[in-house]
C-alpha cells in the first residue's frame, strides 16, 4: 500500500441555493471585511450580488474584484492584488469557475506572504498564515475548491505553475449546483471534461492510495453516468448536482494523488494555441489511457465495474481500450474535436510539444513512465 497522509481542511456546503449560506460560513470564521473575486460574466449573471446580499445581512463589508480570466495570468494575479492591498480584507471568497478560485489562491499568497506569483511555484512555499478563504464554483470542473494549489500563468511564457501549500487550502466550499445552470452550454461541455479527466486520471497514478481511490471511483461514477445528461438536459438540476459533487470529489483525489500524462500533454497545447484546458485534456486522455493500458489495463478494468451497467457505460472486461473509446463518444457528445489537427495544431510542431509536455510536473505522476520520445508518440496518435 502506497504511504499517504490525509486531511480534509475544507468544510463542504452543498445543496440548491446553498449560496444563501455565504454570510453565515463568512460570520463563523470571524470575517467582517470579505474581498469577492470574480469575473465580469459570474457578475452579470447575479451571482455575485446574491453573495454580497447574504454577506450584507451577517454586516459584512465587501468589496468585488471581477479581472479574474479564463487561465489566470501572473498579470491577473497582480491587478486582484493591487485591489487586495488597498481594501484590507480579512476573507477572500473565489466566486466562479477554476479560474476566479485559482486567482483567489494566488492573490492569497502574495498578499499575505509577500513577494511575486513565481516564488510560490512548487509546493509548500507559503512563509506564513494566508487569510481564510471560501469558495464558490459556478462550474463542474477543476475541483479547485477542494485544493490547496492554484495554476497561475506566466503573462510572459506562459509556462503554467502549480504553486500549493495545505495553507491555501479554503476552509469553506460551497456547491450550489443552482450556480451552474447559467453557464454555457461549451462550459459545461468543457469543464465536464476536465472534471472526467481527473477522476480517471488520479485513478491510475503513481501516487494513488486508498483515500485518493475512494474519491477518484465516487468522482468517475458520478461523473460518467451525468455528463451524457447535463449536456441533453441542461436544466436537469439531479443531475448538475452529480456533476458538481463528482468535480468536488475529483478534486480531492487531485489533492491526494495529483495527475498524470493527460494533464503533462494538454498544457503546451493551452500555452501554444489558446486551446482551452478542457478540450486539450479531453483530446488526450483517451490516447494516454491506450498508452497507459499496454501495463495497467487491469486498473481501468476495475474502474469500469463501478459504472458497468449504467446506461452507455462500457463493461468491465474492455479494459483501456473500452474507456479510450468511451471518452472519446463523451468528447464528441460535447461536441469538441477528437483530433489534433481539429485543434490547428501543426504536425511538425510535434517534437517541441512533446519536449514542453516531458518538463511538465504531472507527467512525473503517470503510472508509466514518459520522456520526450514517448510522449510525441502519443501526440501522433491523436492526430
């Protein structure tokens, strides 16, 4: 049995209109000042406001920052902390999708650690106590709300950084599956995906150890027998709240057994095409599962009894090669695109991809172990 250490640090709020509660969490850790980190579409949608009305009958103060932006930059990390500074605030709440959480994070750590973004890039780097934070995804994605680590951008390179300390971590997370119902139908396509990826991925590697397996197999049984719906029936509220609790779940297991070559592979494609995370990973994941299968197929055997029986769901005994070609009915159900050249990617471009992807820390996690060679092999599968 791989040796692991287990905390859950933050306490989980779920339920419809659940948001409603924000002003109560925010009042029992002793917060009377709350800086909201947002984005302009989370604004117009109404959700921010409900918060600051809940926030308002506890008497809290709040002030909204709503520059956080899809694959938050170095640059979107400074300009929420510039507002940080000059308000003061005593509790961060991250209301939106992976994006608004993960600025939240960063803009934690340099306020209340001092120095720039890259000096957390890594993990346990935090020199002090962060301010509390409470998180509020609109999304059924990343899981950030259940993570110590927030993915800040470079606003130079562009070189993603995983920059994590347990002193991140939220103290409170709340799911209000509500949230979700106004978001695009290409987000809950794409955040789907991602949510999906992670439960299959921390399923299988190196890392992975009875508390990440037991979050990783309740993430994929939600999420796989969900996402075919949430796309069809987009107000199926049942079905939502599956999809949010799984990318919840996902997360924790994140947390436990982090990622793999999926992740290592879909990065350089964000970096170098703009493509978004959830169509690159979901591009990927099939071809690393192949990959992966040639020594671990029986892993995927037994996450695939857990949803055998479920309505589209392969069976058991199909191993890698059935969940390849489930993910990828699931990628085409959320109409991406399912090859390479869909994305633009150039075919000769293949070799410096794959060269980014090998210096990619998740790629150290794959049950099986890639290198530059490998992973341009997997590349080429996927055009």
């Amino acid at each position: 049995m791989q040796p692991f250490a287990f905390e859950l640090k933050t306490r989980m709020v779920t339920g419809p209109d659940s948001i409603l509660d924000v002003g109560r969490e925010a009042a029992q850790l002793g917060c009377k000042k709350a800086l909201i980190i947002s984005d302009p579409g989370i604004v117009a949608a109404g959700h921010v406001q409900t918060a600051i009305d809940s926030l308002g009958q506890e008497n809290i103060e709040t002030q909204v920052f709503d520059g956080a932006r899809e694959n938050p930059t170095t640059a979107d990390v400074d300009a929420g902390l510039a507002v940080a500074k000059d308000y003061q605030p005593c509790l961060l709440i991250g209301l939106g999708g992976g994006s608004s959480m993960d600025c939240a994070k960063g803009v934690n750590f340099v306020y209340s650690c001092g120095g720039t973004m890259k000096d957390y890039w890594g993990v346990g780097k935090a020199t002090g106590p962060m301010l509390p934070m409470i998180a509020i995804p609109t999304t059924a994605g990343t899981g950030s709300e259940m993570q110590s680590f927030a993915l800040i951008s470079d606003a130079n390179t562009h070189v993603k950084m995983a920059c994590g300390d347990k002193k991140a971590s939220c103290r409170v997370a709340i799911l209000d599956p509500k949230l979700t119902l106004t978001q695009p139908a290409s987000v809950t396509a794409l955040t789907g995906i991602d949510a999906i990826s992670h439960a299959v991925e921390t399923w299988v590697t190196k890392k992975r150890n009875p508390i990440s397996m037991l979050y990783s197999r309740e993430a994929w049984r939600l999420l796989a027998s969900s996402f075919d719906t949430v796309i069809q029936q987009p107000d199926n509220l049942e079905a939502r709240t599956a999809m949010q609790l799984g990318a919840a779940y996902a997360g924790i297991a994140i947390e436990n057994s982090m990622l793999g070559a999926s992740h290592a592979l879909a990065n350089p494609l964000t970096a170098t095409y703009s493509t978004a995370h959830g169509q690159a990973v979901g591009l990927m994941l099939p071809h690393v599962v192949r990959f992966n299968g040639k020594e671990f197929d029986r892993w995927y055997q037994q996450l695939l009894a857990e949803t055998e029986g479920m309505p589209g769901c392969p069976k058991a005994e199909s191993g890698s090669a059935g969940l390849a070609d489930f993910l990828t009915s699931l990628v085409e159900t959320a109409k991406l695109h399912t090859r390479l050249g869909g994305c633009g990617v150039e075919r000769d471009r293949i070799g410096e991809l794959a060269e980014a992807a090998a210096k990619q820390w998740t790629g150290t996690f794959n049950p099986r172990s890639v290198d530059p060679q490998s992973l341009a092999a997997i590349y080429e599968s996927a055009f």
